[in-house]
C-alpha cells in the first residue's frame, strides 16, 4: 500500500513513523517533507500549497490513501482534488477546514449553535474596530480572521496594544488577507486544554489531551511561538470535565458542521479554556496540532492508518481507538531568536539511540548532513507511566542531540505538574 502525507514539519514525521507501523504499508512519501523526515520516507520536492502538483503526483505514482496534514491545503482544498482523481484521504474537506480557515465563520457557528465560547464582535472596517476598542474591557484578545501560522492572536494588555493589533493587521497587513476581517473576543482565564479528535462524521473520538506551550521563554514569558513543547494527558482535563466537552462542545459542533452541510471528516482540534464558568472554545483547527500530535500520537495503542481509513469510509464507530495510560512530554529544540529571526544552516548530531523519540520539523540534507534550516528544529518526545518521568527523559535525551544556535525551554511540563500536586 502506497502512502503519502502532505506537509513537512514535526506533526508529519509523527504522522509518518506511526504511520509505518502499519504491516500493509509498503511506501510512503513526503510532500515535500525535510531533511529529517528522509530517514523515514521518501521526500518529493512539491510544496504542500501546490495542490494541482500534489494531484498530478498521486495520480502518477497510483497512491492508494493520501494524509493531508497543514492547514493550509486543507482549507485550498487539496483533499477536494484528491479525492476527484479517486484517491481517499484523511482530512477534511474545504468547505469544513473552514472552520480553522475563517475564524469569523467559527465564531459565528458556535453563537449560532450554542456552542460555549468567549464573547466577540467581527470587524470588517478599522476604524469601526478602533471605535469598539475605546470602551472594550481590557485585556481583550484580537485575532486575524483567516490562517497566520498560528500567529494571528494577540492578547492584548492595554488599549493601546489592542489598538497597535488592529492597525498591524488589517492597515499593515502584517497577515496578509487573512487581516482584512478581524475578531475582537472576550479575555477568558483558566487553564488551557488541547483536545484532537477522530470523526467521520458520525461519531466524534477524542484523543488524550495535551498542553501546549506557546510563548518562547521559561515561565510563559516572550512571544507567541507555533509551541515551545507539549505534555499529555492534561492533568486540568478530568473525566467530568470531558464528558461536559463531549456533551456541549464535541458533539454539538459535529452537528453544526452537518447541519450547514460541511461534513467534517479528519483530525478535529479543539482550543480549549477551563474557566470559571465551564469550558469554553479558544479556537478549532482542521488538523493534528503541532507540536500536541508529538505527544498524542507515541501514546495511540491502535493502528493510525486503520483509524484514519475509518474516518474516511464512515465506520470509525467500530474501529477500536485506543490509547496507554502513561504520559508524554515533548521538548521543542528551536534555533536562538525564533520566532523572530535566527540563524540556520548548522549541522545537527542526533544519535540512533534516540531517533525513535526525534520528530524532525527544520531541516535539510545537504552532502549527506542533515543541517538546521528553521525556528522550530525537532522535538524530542519521551513516554513514561508518569509525568514527571516522562519530563525528565524527555531532556536526558535533549542532553544528547547538539547543534550550533540551539535553544529550548527548561520548564515543559512544570506548569502540568503544579496542577497534578494542586489536584491531588
């Protein structure tokens, strides 16, 4: 059975060494992937944006199940072409990868449908939106309508922050298109969840849950990142608390997608916040998180492919998802001064004896040496029968891969084990 999986980060070398446990896959390839993901797959210099060039490559190479991973082909419709030339896929739709692809239209889905989340006005106009801020409560969170790399978020302070946010996006385009219509939404408080799921359409299967990590330094200081590392299971996400997600938040929003005739069928991802008055919705996203899938995925007991090949034909209710009972943690090896500018072109020493546990998301070969070629470089993932273990091997391992320039956070997991002693 010949694979192929669209993208090229961490999440799709995840993607692709569980993938390769499945005894019936005899190749996969990368679109484009990296210089890491070589090791793994074959890589194939076509951009995962160049649906027509993904198409065509399928269509030659007689693909038998294609994974479209990003964001962004997705929400361009590459499994809408894929599946025009009779290849089944894993994802979604365009006219459901909506939903991380408009934030405007999520917001809206979720007031139609009752779906708790944080209050919000959509803007179309700045100096409306400029208006609304002189009397908006502060802080406020202003967010970029369609995709910005998971950087179109600002959680602004003060009004003049709020204020600069607009003007950066939809004045100085600073996301290009995906400014020219703006969410300003309520600031909400409480720990943060990230929750994949599995649905066909029918059924909707969560994932364990995970923490992200996404501002650059120790203790949530500096900016924004695409996630500095993960840990899962999320020790703030209890069996209470999933089954009220499951019955207000999961479940609903399946519903709402066919009720507006957007079936969504994949990796549903859901942004989640603890606060006070319940669970509320952050953000959807129409794919696995990176770097949430590094943490997720080494701890799937179940075949991924056979689970994936559910969502597509509609029988993921009698596919067995199952997943282990320990803990995960994912340290992200970055390059100094991401997510802002920062060097690359540095060799990287991996040893084999920690491979297994290496998701690579920036590299490339070149004469044989794998060099660094972005911000975010690897993840290294560790599992144990517990969190704290599971950390703690997590940057023994780290301790043994090196590359010029290299940065990463030394707390991963510390917030999760504050909450595991509070919770007990």
């Amino acid at each position: 059975m010949k694979v192929m999986v669209v993208g090229g980060g961490g999440r799709e070398h995840a993607i692709i060494k569980k993938v390769k446990e499945n005894k019936n896959v005899s190749e996969i390839f990368a679109l484009p992937g990296n210089g890491g993901i070589a090791k793994d797959a074959t890589c194939v210099d076509i951009e995962a944006k160049d649906i027509a060039a993904i198409a065509k490559f399928a269509e030659e190479n007689k693909i038998d199940y294609a994974i479209v991973a990003p964001d962004d082909p997705l929400v361009l419709g590459c499994v809408d072409a894929l599946e025009k030339i009779g290849v089944p896929c894993f994802g979604p739709k365009a006219n459901a990868a909506i939903i991380e692809g408009s934030k405007v239209f999520s917001k809206n889905l979720m007031k139609k449908y009752n779906i708790p989340t944080a209050g919000y006005e959509t803007f179309d106009n700045m100096d409306e939106a400029l208006k609304y801020l002189e009397t908006a409560p502060i802080p406020t969170v202003v967010k970029a309508d369609g995709l910005a790399l998971g950087k179109g978020v600002v959680i602004a302070e003060t009004r003049e922050d709020a204020k600069a946010a607009v003007i950066s996006m939809m004045q100085d385009k600073k996301f290009g298109a995906s400014g020219d219509q703006i969410v300003i939404e309520e600031f909400l408080t409480g720990p943060e969840v990230s929750v994949l799921s599995f649905t066909d359409g029918k059924v909707v299967v969560p994932m364990v849950s995970s923490m992200d990590h996404k501002r650059a330094g120790d203790n949530d200081t500096g900016l924004n990142t695409g996630g500095m590392g993960t840990i899962a299971p999320n020790p703030y996400y209890t069996e209470e608390i999933a089954a009220e997600c499951m019955e207000k938040i999961f479940i609903p929003t399946m519903n709402a997608m066919n009720a507006e005739g957007r079936t969504f069928k994949g990796c549903l991802y859901f942004g989640l916040m603890l606060t006070p008055n319940g669970p509320k919705v952050i953000e959807y996203n129409c794919r696995f998180g990176d770097p949430e899938t590094q943490v997720v995925l080494p701890l799937l007991e179940s075949d991924l492919l056979e689970v994936m090949m559910a969502t597509t034909n509609e029988t993921l209710a009698d596919t067995e998802v199952k997943f282990s009972n320990g803990s995960a943690c994912c340290v992200i090896m970055a390059s100094e001064g991401y997510p802002v500018s920062y060097e690359k072109g540095f060799e990287m020493d991996i040893p084999e004896e920690v491979w297994d546990k290496v998701y690579v998301a920036g590299a490339k070969l070149k004469d044989g040496k794998l060099l660094t070629n972005g911000g975010r470089v690897l993840g290294v993932t560790e599992i144990s029968d517990n969190l704290e273990d599971a950390i703690k091997k997590s940057y023994e391992s780290v301790a043994k891969i090196h590359f010029d320039n290299q940065y990463f956070r030394t707390d991963i997991g510390r917030r999760a084990l504050n909450g595991l002693q509070n919770l007990r």
